[in-house]
C-alpha cells in the first residue's frame, strides 16, 4: 500500500520470572512492564515477505517503545542517511513520525483527512 515500503517494526515483551537482583544491576524495576508482569523488550523489524531483517534487545522492558527504537542500529543508520530517501520503514503510533519512519495520526475519532480507514474502507 506504501510503495518504498522496506520494514515493518514494533517493541515486543518476553514475561519471565523476576529477575535476581544481582543480575540486573539492582535495577529489578526496570523489568517491571505498565502491563502488571516483569518482561524482556525487544524491537522488531520484518520485510514484506516477513523475514527477520532486525531485533533489538538494548533497554528494559520497561522503556517506551520510541526510547528503546531511538538506540537501535537501524535508528542510527536513519539518522545518518544510509536509508535512501526513497524508501522508510513503519511503525504504529508509539513511534516518532518522520520522512522516513512512518506512523498513523495519533488519537480517535480523527477527521476524515487523516483517517485511513474513511480513506480504504471501501477497499476493504
């Protein structure tokens, strides 16, 4: 739907047991999720043929999405311009829209210019 299109990403956790203090540098509340569980965090990326293409695993489970994107290699190389301007990658709304890192409109109820679903719905 999006020609240039070369990545699809998302922040996914792992719930697991709470961790031992002594191997997280004290730190066992940065393990803690907003969903009520201790987790592991990762950020995601696939292609069109749902391929891995990167995962990322540098921050808490507890670190917003856009944190723990902003620190991946794929966030750097962005930044630096090693993605041709003619192709981006997507992302939900969590996420910090840009040129090339595409999001949706934030919010409900959005007006029928920035509503995608009023725009396909009869594609659908």
């Amino acid at each position: 739907m999006f020609r240039g299109t070369v990545a699809a990403g998302d922040g996914i956790v792992f719930q697991m047991a709470k961790p031992p203090k002594e191997e997280v540098n004290e730190d066992v509340n940065s393990y803690f999720t907003r969903k009520g569980f201790f987790a592991y965090g990762c950020q995601a990326f696939v292609s069109a043929k749902t391929k891995f293409l990167s995962v990322a695993s540098k921050l808490c489970a507890s670190a917003h999405d856009s944190t723990a994107y902003s620190v991946t290699s794929l966030s750097y190389a962005i930044r630096e311009g090693k993605l041709p301007t003619q192709f981006h990658i997507v992302l939900d709304d969590a996420y910090v829209c840009t040129e090339q890192e595409l999001t949706p409109w934030k919010g409900r109820q959005l007006p029928q210019d920035k509503d995608t679903t009023s725009h396909y719905k009869d594609k659908w």
